[in-house]
C-alpha cells in the first residue's frame, strides 16, 4: 500500500499543474465464476486423489477446483491519460483483481510521446509484447473467450519497466507498426515461483524472480481482413530462492529467445486466430517451449460460439529425452454482446495432462472446468 500511495501522490501533482491539460477516464473489468467438475488421481501423490484443478491466472496463481469461486479471474480495472497536449501524455492503470481479494495495484504507469504521425516513444511501466494478446490479456471483451488460453500465457514475469519505440508507416494496401522495447523485471515476491516451491514440498520463504536486458522487437501488420504480428525478444533470467531460515538456494543463471507468430483473419462469418511460439533456454539441457494456439469464432449478429485448441509442449536439445512436461487444452464457448459494452460468456475447458508423472512432469493433472460470466468496459 506504500507504493500505490506513492504513485497516486505522484500523479496527483502532475495532474494539478496544468488547467489546460485533458483527463480521460475509462476501463474494465470481468465478474466469473466458475469451478472444476470431478476428483483426479494426484500426479504427485500416487495413491491420493485430489479435486481437478485449473490454472486460469499462472502469474496470480488464479485457479478453479471443485469449489465455486469468484475470485479467480473476476477483475475491475480503470484507467486515466492525462493529455499536457497532442504530443505529451501520462498514462496510470489501476487493477484490482479477485485472486489478490481485491487489493488496488498501479499495475501500469507510463510516458507517451508522439513526436510526430510516424514516431511514438513510451517510457515506464507496461506488459511486455510477448503474445498476440499480452497487450490486453485480462481485457475481457477484447476477445471472445472467457481468457486466453493459460496453459500459454504462463510465465512468471508478464511486465517490465522500459521504453518502447514505435514506428508506423503503410506498405502498400497495409498499415505497419515496428515496435522496439528494452526494459528489466524484477519480481520479489513471485506468487507463481512460490507456489510452486511449495507444491513440489518445498520450504521456501519468498521466491524473486528477475528478468533483465529485455530487449526485442515486434511488427505488426494489418489489411483489410487481417492482422499479424511477429515478435522477438531476449533477455537475461536469475531467481533467489528465500528458504525459512534465510539461507539462498543456489541457481544458475541463464538467458531465453523468444520467438512468436500470431494474429487474426477473418473469412465471412468465420474469424481464426492463432499464436505460435518458441522459447529457447541457452542452459546446460538446452530446454525448449514450443506452443501454440489455433481457435475459430462463429460470427452470428450478437453471438459469437467458438472452438479452440492450445498444445504446450516442454523438450530438451541436449538430452534425449520426451518424458517432459506436456499438456493441450481444448475449450467451447459462447459469447454474447447483449450491450455494446458488456458481454456474456460461457465456457467449457477441458485439460489433457500428458506429462511423465514418475518423473513429476504431470504435476498440473487432468481437469474439465465450467466458468462464465460478464465482461465489460467503460
């Protein structure tokens, strides 16, 4: 609460300084519920059966079990821009999330500056542009499913403080922006790493997680049916592991590339959307992520029912050997717009756990998932 004091007091002092100035408020938000439906053999317990869990949220640690919740992934966000002129603005994102009980976080807060209609320059705190829709993960009505596919977004850092610099220009019949971003995360505190300390029996007092020399770029590319965008980054990965005594566990250091490939395109009433990804670790095992994600949405006045399928797969280059953390995820929806801003969505998951469990690789196990609920902006 210290720092959000801080920010806040921050912004209100740049806020006041000019009368001229524009202030624009807007945001959004989700209220879900949703639950798990059966019993599953513990992956990590042989012999015990434990309720059937879904990872919704992996940074937050937001999950379904058999309990109904609403904390999961129900949310409330709002944003304000401060406009000084039409080149200069601030920019301040206030969340509020059900897994964290609703606690209020500036999750965002950053610097824009048009210098012209080809060059924009950010500078402060954002999401990092890894997938198709990191930009705008939690933003609900920005998609039809009730999330995007968590068994991709998973990692343990999804924002950084840096600066970002964009270029736009036509190509042709197409518009292009070419994004530069560098910037470093360093996450105390890391609700995922922590967990799943403790659910590997762990004993750890804090798990931070640090990201640095994040530096990439991403092109994106739109036509009049489509939108595509490329992207690549670096960066540097250490973490400190807190036992209870304040001892700290040894970790090697490492870097990872990532490679991405996604967008939309939109063939008469049908929409497809897809995200491809790579990630490569430069460690002693050479681990590699491949994912991806294919998904079509009906488009039908108001209603939008869709499909989709994400596959994870976990390998390793320099040992042979396929006994590793793998899992798909196949999911049926519905969305309806009964409001221009406000959106109903149902949604059955069904989880395949394909891990080596002997080797503790299934540690996520089977799962089948009912949520829905309202998503909305303002």
């Amino acid at each position: 609460m210290k720092k959000l004091s801080l920010v806040a007091s921050a912004l209100l002092v740049i806020f006041s300084q000019s009368a001229s100035a524009e202030l624009n408020i807007s945001g959004y938000g989700s209220i879900i519920a949703g639950k798990t439906l059966g019993t599953v053999d513990d992956p990590l317990n042989p012999g015990q059966t434990r309720d059937e869990i879904l990872t919704a949220d992996f940074y937050d640690v937001g999950q379904y079990t058999n309990d109904l919740t609403f904390k999961a992934e129900s949310i409330i966000a709002v944003q304000g821009i401060y406009k000084f002129n039409n080149k200069l603005s601030v920019t301040a994102q206030l969340v509020a999330k059900g897994v964290d009980d609703f606690n209020p976080e500036f999750d965002w807060y950053y610097v824009t500056y048009q210098a012209n209609e080809d060059w924009t320059f950010m500078a402060g705190r954002r999401n990092i542009p890894m997938y198709y829709f990191s930009e705008y993960a939690e933003v609900g009505y920005a998609y039809p499913w009730m999330r995007p596919p968590s068994n991709l977004y998973w990692w343990q850092v999804t924002q950084f403080d840096g600066a970002h610099a964009m270029y736009s220009f036509e190509l042709g019949d197409y518009s292009n922006t070419i994004t530069a971003f560098y910037g470093n995360e360093y996450s105390d505190d890391n609700v995922e790493m922590l967990y799943y300390d403790k659910l590997y029996g762990g004993n750890a007092r804090t798990v931070n997680e640090y990201w640095t020399d994040i530096a990439g770029f991403n092109w994106n590319m739109s036509g009049d049916f489509f939108d595509l965008r490329f992207v690549y980054f670096q960066n540097d990965r250490d973490r400190e592991t807190i036992q209870q005594d304040g001892s700290i566990s040894p970790y090697t250091p490492f870097s990872q590339q990532f490679i991405g490939f996604g967008g939309q395109v939109n063939i008469s009433d049908f929409t497809i959307l897809f995200d491809m990804n790579y990630v490569e670790y430069d460690d002693a095992v050479g681990t590699e992520f491949p994912t991806y994600l294919i998904s079509v949405v009906y488009n039908i006045d108001e209603f939008q029912p869709y499909i989709s399928y994400s596959k994870a797969d976990h390998e390793r280059a320099n040992v042979p050997t396929e006994d590793l953390e793998e899992h798909y995820m196949l999911s049926y929806g519905l969305r309806y717009d009964f409001y221009s801003n406000v959106a109903f969505k149902i949604q059955y998951d069904t989880f395949v756990d394909q891990g080596h469990e002997p080797t503790g690789w299934a540690y996520h196990g089977d799962s089948r998932t009912i949520s829905m609920g309202i998503d909305f902006v303002f």
